[in-house]
C-alpha cells in the first residue's frame, strides 16, 4: 500500500483494512524513529491512509469478536482501525460502546488480546 500510495501520492489499487493498518503503522513507526525518509512525508501519507481506511475498514468495530491465533488482516477486518496501530501492538479504546482492547502480534498472529473495561 505504501508504495502504491509513493508513486503519485494517490491510493490506485485496492487495499484490505488489514493492509491500512499495517501501512499506517509502518510509517508510525518511522516517523517515531526520527529517520529521515526523502519520499515519504509522514502526515500526507498517515492523512491519505487514514481516509482510505473509512472505506474498508468497518465503522462500527466488533472488539468482542478478537481472538488469540487470527492474522492482523481478520483483527483488522473485525475491528477496524486501532486507535494506535503499531508494529507490536494495536490499542482500540474504551467507548460508550464497547470495551477497549490491547492487541499484540507475533508473526502476524494475535498472540495476546488485552481488555481495558469502562470505568
């Protein structure tokens, strides 16, 4: 998705929620980094990934349905995009809806599924 989005800082092709997230939170991370990337201006592509994400990932989040052992991509596809996408760890926060959850990946499998409740 990033280097669909590097060649004329437009989103051509077609991209899975899972794939947003991933991007956005490759480009978190080098952002956090202080690494100077020449082609990549962090906030146009955080923005442009950001407003890509209201089309396929889902608006009304289902954290109930996160389970240990699915792929980035099903987190993703139930849940949407995290609050805080990170390489490690997604964080999806508590709301009048729902229960936040702490979201940790190893390999791309969700290996540790935290619950923050209401308080």
């Amino acid at each position: 998705m990033i280097n669909d989005w590097l060649d004329n800082r437009r989103i051509d092709r077609s991209h899975s929620c899972g794939s947003v997230v991933e991007a956005v939170a490759h480009v978190s991370a080098l952002e956090h980094s202080k690494i100077e990337h020449p082609s990549l201006p962090y906030q146009d592509a955080i923005f442009a990934f950001d407003r890509y994400a209201t089309s396929v990932c889902p608006s009304r989040p289902q954290l109930s349905k996160i389970a240990v052992g699915m792929t980035n991509g099903a987190v993703a596809q139930v849940a949407g995009m995290p609050r805080t996408p990170r390489l490690r760890c997604w964080l999806y926060a508590v709301t009048d809806e729902h229960n936040g959850r702490r979201v940790c990946f190893i390999d791309g499998r969700a290996t540790v599924v935290q619950t923050s409740v209401r308080g």
